[in-house]
C-alpha cells in the first residue's frame, strides 16, 4: 500500500515539473469568429465530398506525420480552409499540393502553421 501511494506521488511531482500547456491564444481566435473551425463545414454535399476526398488523401499519405494527418479540413462555400500544426514546411506543403489536387473546382486557403517543435508519432 505504502509503495503504491510513494508511486503516485512520485507520478505526480513528475507532471507538474512540466510545462503547462498554453493554447489561450490559439483559442482565444478561434472563438473570435475571425477563423474557420469545424463547427464551419458546410452542409452542401459538394462541400462535404471535397473535404472527404482531401482527408482521404491526407490520412493515405505515408509520408505525413500524425500531426500532419489530423490537420483541420474545412470546406464552405467552394473554399477549402487547412487549419492546424504540421511538423515541417514539407509537410505544410504536402498537405497544401494533396487539398489542391483533390479541391476540384474550390480554392484552397493554407493557414497552416510549422509547429516549433514537433511531436515524434508513429506513422
């Protein structure tokens, strides 16, 4: 019983030696109305296949991170919105050419953005 309470209190000195994470800006924006979030996608069904086939793409790349893989996909009104962190300008690349090749007819607006440090995940 002791060696349990002195594991987690031990577990718990170790988490709080960390930094805590700080996304107030980030969320701060996206509540501003000035961005586009999920809660923007369309209902159109064009839209909604757009955004389908440019996932789609994004997940069966290889080459792309995990982080890369779940970046935002939004599509309203005929533009494609990329939102979120990858872990390189490649791959901010990548993710822009896939969306540009599966968009069709809707323009692609790459917001992006290389995270400082990236997060290692298995592919």
């Amino acid at each position: 019983m002791v060696a349990l309470a002195a594991s987690a209190i031990a577990q718990q000195s170790t988490k709080s030696t960390s930094a805590p994470a700080d996304n107030t800006a980030k969320n701060q924006r996206d509540r501003s109305g000035e961005t586009k979030t999920s809660g923007d996608q369309s209902e159109n069904s064009e839209d909604i296949k757009t955004t389908a086939a440019i996932r789609r793409a994004v997940v069966a790349d290889g080459s792309l991170s995990m982080t890369a893989k779940n970046v935002k996909i939004i599509t309203a009104n005929g533009v494609v919105t990329l939102r979120g962190p990858v872990d390189s300008d490649a791959e901010r690349t990548k993710v822009a050419q896939l969306a540009a090749k599966n968009a069709g007819k809707a323009k692609v607006d790459n917001q992006l953005d290389v995270s400082a440090s990236p997060v290692k995940a298995k592919k």
